[in-house]
C-alpha cells in the first residue's frame, strides 16, 4: 500500500512537472511568434527606408550590397553576420567580450560613438 502511494505522489509530480513544461512551450511559443512579427514588420520598415533613400540619392543596389559586405567582413569573416570584437573599457581599460556593454568589472556604461553601439 505504501509502495502504490509512492508511485502515485511520483505520477503527480510528473504530470504537475508536464503540465508546467506545456506551459512553458506556449509562452516561448508566443514569444517567438510575437518577434517574428516584429522582424518581419521591421524589415518591411527597412525595405521602405530603402526604397526612399534610393529615389532621393540614386543609390543603388550593388551600392548597400557592398556596405553590407564590408560590415559582414569587417570581424574577419564573411559569415552574414555582424560579430562585435572585444573592446577595452573606457574607464578601467580590462578587456570586455563586446562595445556596447556595461563594464562587468567597474560597471562603467559604455561611450555611445554611433547610433548602433548600443545593439552591439
């Protein structure tokens, strides 16, 4: 009798634990639809922001493929991405993994050089 009583309180607790893991998913699932929306609105933002400069400058395509580029190689490898190096801090002067963030050391804020510092 003890040992069905065990088994039991074990089957509740797995079920309780299955039950808070479902709800889990479905917060991390909305999230995720949540910022795909977000991306997606963005980069139609982005594709319009585009669209305007290239009627008002001339610029063209090949033009921001090539800026893209020299982003995308400016960490040393052309990957698609954009990888920040390793700064020194500003106030302290140790080594941080990336600009753009507190100093985990003096918790000095970093200088804000352009308006993309802070997303790196």
């Amino acid at each position: 009798m003890f040992k069905n009583f065990r088994q039991d309180m074990h089957i509740t607790d797995a079920k309780l634990e299955a039950a808070h893991a479902q709800r889990a998913a479905e917060k991390a699932h909305g999230k995720l639809e949540r910022t795909d929306e977000r991306l997606n609105h963005l980069a139609m933002i982005t594709e319009a922001l585009w669209k305007l400069l290239q009627a008002k400058t001339g610029w063209t395509d090949e033009m921001l493929l090539d800026e893209i580029r020299k982003l995308d190689t400016a960490d040393g490898v052309e990957d698609g991405r954009r990888t920040p190096r390793a700064v020194k801090c500003h106030a302290c002067q140790r080594n941080l993994p990336a600009p753009g963030r507190i100093c985990i050391y003096c918790g000095a804020q970093p200088p804000l050089t352009t308006p993309f510092s802070v997303l790196w």
